[in-house]
C-alpha cells in the first residue's frame, strides 16, 4: 500500500568548520548523511483519506508520490489535502492523490547547497525537497531539517570563531 524508500549508508557528516564553509561543502547530501534516506512514498491511485491518515499516524507532513519504476511522479502535502477539503468537503477524501498532488515537483540532488534548497522552499512557498540521484528517489530534506542543520552551522561557526580568538 505504501512504501518506504531507504538507501541510507550509516554514514557520519563531518563537522562545521570555518574551511568547510569556505570550501561551501555544506550540501544536502551532509543532510542525508545525518538524517538518512527513508521516505514514505505512496501511489497515484491511493485516496487522500489513506494519505491523511498516514500523516498523522507518521506525524509527517508530505509523502512523495511514486511510479512503479520509483520516479517521483508528485508530492502530496498536508496543505495539498486542505486545498482539496476546501474545494471539494469531504466528498474530496475519496478522491485520488493524483487529482489532488503538486506534480510539478521541485528537487535537489545531494550536490544542491543547502542555501540553494533555503531559497527554492522560500521562493516557492513549500516545505518539502525531494533528492534524486540518478533519477530516482534517494531522500527528502523538510524545512526543519534544513533549519537544523543551519543552527548546528551557526554553532560551529561561533565554536571555531572562538576557538581561533583564544588562540590567536
């Protein structure tokens, strides 16, 4: 019924330092390496009721819509359902996710900055950044992960900053 794609490596991102920074090494790929690769996908043909309900029992805000052949087909969203509801009442929640999806999906790939990623969700108003490799599916980075992952760079900045002035 649905699906989760993973292809996470258990690998560990390397630390913020100011020569990262320089170097603008800071990629969605760092993001994946931390959070992983897992994504709940789902498929054109399921209602959004089933959606709905995946939603929150996952306390997700967004599954990927997939073809057979694991392409993103679309993304639905927890603001893609209210649209719906709004437009069509309840009647909509047996309507399929593909008459309700974004399906001009925005994507990154694990070479995309994370400023990149910052500015498309910003400019386009949305949450949800699939990454392809090859492709195909490989990970999802949210706005909270990217907000994450920006605090911790923020830290270590300051932490190398004050590093470099106590020894400087």
């Amino acid at each position: 019924m649905f699906g989760r794609a993973s292809a996470s490596n258990g690998s560990i991102a390397p630390a913020v330092t100011i020569e990262n920074l320089q170097e603008g090494q800071m990629t969605v790929g760092r993001i994946l390496a931390v959070k992983g690769h897992d994504v709940v996908t789902t498929q054109p043909h399921r209602t959004l009721a089933e959606i709905a309900r995946v939603l929150a029992d996952k306390g997700i805000g967004a599954v990927i819509v997939t073809g057979a052949d694991g392409s993103v087909l679309g993304i639905l969203s927890e603001r893609d359902i209210i649209r719906a509801l709004a437009r069509g009442g309840t009647a909509a929640l047996g309507d399929a996710v593909s008459r309700h999806m974004t399906a001009k999906v925005v994507t990154a790939t694990e070479d995309t900055s994370v400023v990149s990623v910052m500015e498309d969700m910003t400019e386009g108003r949305f949450r949800h950044v699939p990454v392809l490799k090859a492709g195909k599916l490989h990970g999802l980075v949210s706005i909270g992960d990217v907000v994450k992952h920006r605090l911790a760079e923020v830290e270590g900045e300051h932490q190398a900053l004050r590093e470099y002035i106590a020894t400087a």
